[in-house]
C-alpha cells in the first residue's frame, strides 16, 4: 500500500499526521503537489512535483494509483476516480469514501455545485475543528491496521 496526498489544498496538520504515520508504519507516503512543498526528510516521504494546471494533480494521482493504494483528498470527484480503479479514499475529516457511498457523495457535489452556479449561496465547509483532526487520525490508522 501507498499513501497519495493531493496536496496543494490538505491542511498542513493533517499532513502532519499523514507524515507520522509513514514512519511509523514505514509505508511510502507521495504528496502529489503543482507547487514546492516543505516535506520532512525521510525515506518513505516523497513529493511529486506535477505542471500547474487545475486537474494535472488530480490525473497523475489516478494514473498511479493502484489496488489497495489510499488517498488523502477532500476532491469527492478525485476520490470518485480513485475508488472506481480499487484504491480507498480519505478525507481531511475522517470519511472514508467507498463503492457504497462515493454515488452518494458525488451526487450531493454536483447538486450543490449546480446550486452555486445559480446563483444560490450554499456557504463553505467549517474550519477543520480539533475533533475533525482526530477522526481523521483514527480513520487513518484504522485503515493502515487493515493492510
């Protein structure tokens, strides 16, 4: 199992959290970016530089991943892509997106977005909260226990 990370838009502390679990559990973590990133030095930590663009982090992400490989993104299409080719998906607040609730999830995107587009305000996410983090930790080890 790999760890990509879409990371041009992942809060700096759930990277933080990403970056211990590699070590700990000595998986190869590849933060897949359009920018220069700070990352740790270590061995099963890499960053992937991609050309600027909206989708170019996105592709190599699903070019790349394979079978089992988890995903860190908040991009429900992303994720959409990842789990049709047998990846999981994470998000930065502990959802695990899968085949039973990724329809779901992408449904709600594009409906909301379609929204948006109208004109109507459907107002953002909240701030990630500290409970956010934890959930998203414990979702991230629960699913390194299973590989």
């Amino acid at each position: 199992m790999k760890i990509w990370v879409d990371a041009d838009a992942c809060p700096a502390v759930i990277k933080d959290i990403v970056y211990k679990a590699a070590v700990r559990t000595q998986l190869q973590v590849i933060l897949v970016a359009n920018s220069g990133l700070r990352i740790p030095k270590s061995r099963f930590i890499a960053l992937l530089r991609v050309p600027p663009g909206p989708d170019e982090a996105d592709n190599e992400i699903v070019k790349k991943v394979e079978v089992g490989d988890l995903v860190i993104t908040g991009d429900i299409p992303l994720a959409a892509r990842v789990v049709e080719k047998g990846g999981l998906a994470l998000n930065p607040r502990g959802e695990i997106y899968s085949q039973e609730n990724i329809a779901e999830r992408l449904s709600t995107r594009d409906f909301l977005d379609a929204l948006r587009s109208s004109g109507i305000e459907t107002g953002g996410p909240s701030a990630l909260s500290k409970r956010d983090r934890q959930v998203f930790a414990n979702s991230l080890d629960r699913l390194l226990s299973q590989k």
